[in-house]
C-alpha cells in the first residue's frame, strides 16, 4: 500500500486539478439527491439531470411520490432505463421516510441501506454530501482508479474496496476524493484508455509507471 506522504500527494494533486469537488447530480432538497442516486444506476449523471427538473416538478414533495402510482413515476423517468423497478422503489422509499424518519432523510448508513433501492454507494454518498460525514463512494471510477493508483489491491468488489480505501484515506477528506475520482475518470483516467502521459499522478500511480 501507498506511504502517508504518496497519499497525502495524491489527494493535493487532486485538489489541484479539480477545485471544485462536488457531486455532478443536480436537487434542492436531501431527499431529492436520495432518489436521483437511485436513478442513476445504470445510467448516466447527464441523462439523469435531464430526467429530474420535470420529475421533481412534477412530484413536488414526498407527500407526491408516495401518493403517486407505480405508472406515474415510472412514464416520468422511463428514458433512465430500469423504469419500472426504480418507480417502485422511489414511491416505496418516500412512504418509508414519511411514516419511520418523518419526512427526513436519515444520517445513518443502517437506516439508509433499509430503504428500498438503497445500497452502501448510494448511502455513502448521501452521508458525505447532505451530512458532511466520512463518506466513501466507491463507483466504477473510484474503484478502477484506486486500483490503478495502488491505494487498493485492485480489487473491484466495492465492499472490499471502501474497507481498504477506510484504512488509508482520512475521514475528512474521503468525500471530496471520492468526488474527484469521477472526475478524473471522466477527465484522464478513463477505463479503456488512461491519459497516462498528461497526469500529474502519475509519479505516485503503479499503473502509470507501468506504462512509461
């Protein structure tokens, strides 16, 4: 694994190349991020923010949702893929914040993970972002990229994954890293074609030093 001082470059240089280290779905209210995580799995952020400004005008509040058939919510979100089992799971979610947590989203990875459709990624993410907590959101991006630093053991099972990056990741920082791991996934470190040669990581990054 990576010294504290390879770490500690690693998560500067990030902080360098993206300021700015914020989640790319777009909402107002907690419940609303809740439910677009939701949206995204196997789809992409984009379509997803292109979904949510209409759906959440269209179901203003969680009273809505959890009134709202299957049908509704589904014909709404239908070009996010999935539609069916996800509508399900965003009414059934709203009727359970309603009646056990009191309209709130709660701040415990228990609670969240008992929520309909609502796995460790997604609870991570709402942990980090909505209550500022130590968060690890451990994606595609944060997964195949850790990896290729050597900050994890390559592993892609993001059970594993988050345990390992616990271990060598400060709580305070794990949020905003985990953020900056989507975006430099999208931005040089992509899946099938790194842009080894343009990364400033790269002296601290196994997989880049492989590849000079």
């Amino acid at each position: 694994m990576k010294s504290k001082a390879a770490v500690k470059r690693i998560i500067e240089q990030l902080k360098a190349l993206y300021p700015d280290a914020l989640c790319s779905l777009q909402y107002e209210k907690d419940y609303e991020l809740l439910f677009a995580v939701r949206l995204s799995a196997q789809c992409t952020d984009a379509r997803v923010n292109q979904v949510t400004p209409e759906l959440f005008r269209r179901f203003p509040t969680l009273e809505a949702f959890a009134n709202a058939s299957y049908e509704e919510v589904g014909e709404a979100i239908r070009s996010c893929g999935f539609f069916n089992t996800k509508a399900r799971d965003l009414v059934e979610c709203a009727k359970l914040l309603l009646s056990q947590h009191g309209g709130k989203v709660p701040d415990t990875m228990e609670a969240l993970t008992a929520l309909p459709g609502v796995g460790r990624k997604t609870a991570n993410l709402v942990l980090g972002d909505v209550y500022g907590k130590p968060a690890y959101v451990c994606d595609t991006h944060c997964i195949r990229i850790t990896g290729r630093l050597g900050l994890t053991d390559g592993s892609t099972d993001p059970l594993r994954v988050e345990k390992q990056l616990r271990e060598v990741i400060p709580g305070d920082e794990s949020s905003d890293f985990c953020h900056r791991m989507v975006l430099h996934g999208r931005a040089l470190c992509m899946a099938r074609k790194p842009d080894c040669a343009h990364c400033p990581l790269r002296p601290d990054c196994d997989f880049g030093k492989k590849a000079s």
